[in-house]
C-alpha cells in the first residue's frame, strides 16, 4: 500500500523555540494532507488540510500563525510549530488520499513532540 | 461541522465473546465511515470502511453497519482474541479525499 512517512518521529524541545514536522508521500503524489493532534488517551483532531500550492485551511480554533503549514510540492507538507509552549506537546500525525476522489487515507507515522 | 461521538469509552470482554463500539455523526453529507485501530504511540491502521450505499460489510471476524438514516454505524468484532486489544477510532467524510473527523475512542480489552 501508499506510504506515508513524517520526520522526526519524536522531538524535544525548549519553550519559545519553533520545531518543523514533516510529512512525505513515498510512493504517490498528495495535493491534499491533513495535519491532525492527538494527545495521550484521546482522539484525533482535525488540525488543518494542507494544499499544494496554496493556503493551509485551518480547523476553527487552531491559531494559523501558531501552526504554520506548507505544502511546497506534491510529495512533502511541512508543519511549524512556532515559539512552542508545554502545552504543545502532543502527538502530530498526517495524513494524505491517495488520490484526490479517493476515499481511504493513509497516515504517517506520528511525531511526539515534548516541550520542556 | 461534522460531530462523530463514540460509545463506549472503554470495553472489557472475555476471549471469545463479541464486541460492539457505536458510533453517531451529525452531518447527513457524510458518507465513508472508516474504522481504525491504533495501538499505543502508532498510527491508526483502518480495519474496515463502509460507504453510504451500503447497509452492511463484512471482513471475516470484523463487522460493520451503517444506519444513514439515524446517522449511525457500529462496529462488531467477533471471537475477540488478545491481539484485539487496542483503541478503535470511528471517523466520519464527505469522501473523495476529504476530512476525516474521528470519534472519541474506545479502548477494548480482551481478557485472556
């Protein structure tokens, strides 16, 4: 099947700085991704759909300059968690269609990330 | 926006025995219904989906119905084994490589 990887898989980090997740399509070319949050012993929530080429749609109450998303080609969205705070921490996972009228989605990995 | 709630939270049942997780959406748009499993610090992984023009499908021990006009489907496992535990998320799309919005989880135990 599709593959999806993101990077780094886990991260720490210190209060204030920015950290960028990255998420690739490894065999199939994404115009859309999906950036979701999930934080331990709950759901996943809907974050933002990233769009190639232009502006990430963002979930209502998700800030968009405090999650800044970019989807520069058909295989890579990044997302930058900017001056990151403790209560960032989470883990961020994304996901893609394989293609675009295609139901079944397939997610990357996860990326753990902890503020200190 | 789509609101998919699950029931129940946590689910304990012997080996052997059946599991039933529930879930219900807002949107009368939605119409693919994904289930997956997640284990601990992984990704989802979908077990099975069904769309809108089906009542009903199957995957040997793995079930799952879709009642569109009571905007609920459910989730069946049969002849739990161990290997079954995890949490199951629920999620609800419009499709065609839209959104998914998921359920609140259900972490199933199967007591040996």
């Amino acid at each position: 099947g599709a593959v999806v990887s993101q990077h780094p898989s886990w991260v720490i980090c210190k209060s204030g700085t920015s950290v960028k997740i990255e998420c690739r399509s490894l065999d199939f070319q994404a115009t859309t991704m999906f950036w979701y949050r999930q934080f331990p012993k709950q759901s996943l929530m809907l974050m933002a759909t990233s769009n190639e080429g232009s502006k990430a749609t963002y979930e209502q109450g998700v800030e968009k300059d405090k999650f800044l998303i970019n989807h520069a080609s058909l295989t890579l969205s990044t997302l930058t968690v900017t001056s990151a705070h403790p209560e960032d921490s989470s883990f961020y996972i994304c996901s893609a269609p394989l293609a675009a009228s295609t139901d079944t989605q397939y997610f990357g990995p996860g990326t753990r990330l902890t503020v200190l | 926006g789509e609101n998919v709630e699950q029931h129940p939270s946590t689910l304990s049942v012997q080996e052997g025995d059946s599991a039933v997780i529930k879930c219900t959406y807002s949107d009368s748009a939605s119409n693919y219904f994904p289930w997956y499993k997640q284990e601990l610090g992984k990704r989802p992984q979908l077990i099975i989906d069904i769309r809108s023009n089906v009542g009903e499908k199957k995957d040997q021990r793995i079930a799952v119905t879709l009642n569109k006009t009571a905007k609920h489907f459910s989730l069946h496992i049969t002849e739990t084994q161990p290997e079954d535990s995890a949490v199951y998320f629920c999620a609800a799309s419009i499709g065609g490589g839209n959104q998914f919005y998921f359920g609140t989880g259900t972490s199933l135990t199967v007591i040996p």
